[in-house]
C-alpha cells in the first residue's frame, strides 16, 4: 500500500511538473500573439487611413514616396548608414 501511495504522490508531481511548464509555454505563446495582434491592428489602422484619404495630389506622391521608392528629379535625398 505504500509502496503505491508513494508512486501516485511521484506520478502526480510529475503531472503537476509537467501541468506548470505546458502553462508557462502557452503564456509565452500569449504574449507573442497579442504582440502580433497589435502590429496587424496598427498596420490595418493604417491601411485603413490610406483607403479612406482622398485620392488628391498629396495622397499620390506619399504613396508614390512611401511604397515605390520614388521622388521628383529636384529633390534631395539623404542616406545614413552609420548604424549599419
């Protein structure tokens, strides 16, 4: 009879064990998608700025700027790759 208490008292420490490190990994888990939760609900603000804007001059070169890379031929432009 001891002896089979005492297995049971070992099992269920190593389910508890077990129990608390699977918890751990999905708070981590948690963390990590409300993280990326919050990049998507801030891209989406943004995207959802753009497609309500009016589709005017100034609509047309930040996105010509932002997206494609593209400036007007008399404007100067500044790289710093000093952190790189």
């Amino acid at each position: 009879m001891r002896v089979l208490l005492g297995v049971l008292v070992v099992v269920s420490i190593g389910i508890f064990a077990n129990s608390v490190m699977r918890y751990n990994a999905l708070l981590e888990e948690q963390r990590e998608l409300e993280e990326k939760l919050a990049d998507y609900q801030e891209m989406k603000e943004e995207l959802q700025e753009l497609l309500n804007s009016d589709y005017d001059y100034e609509y047309i070169v930040k996105i010509a700027k932002e997206q494609l890379g593209l400036y007007f031929p008399d404007e100067e432009i500044f790289y710093n790759d000093r952190n790189e």
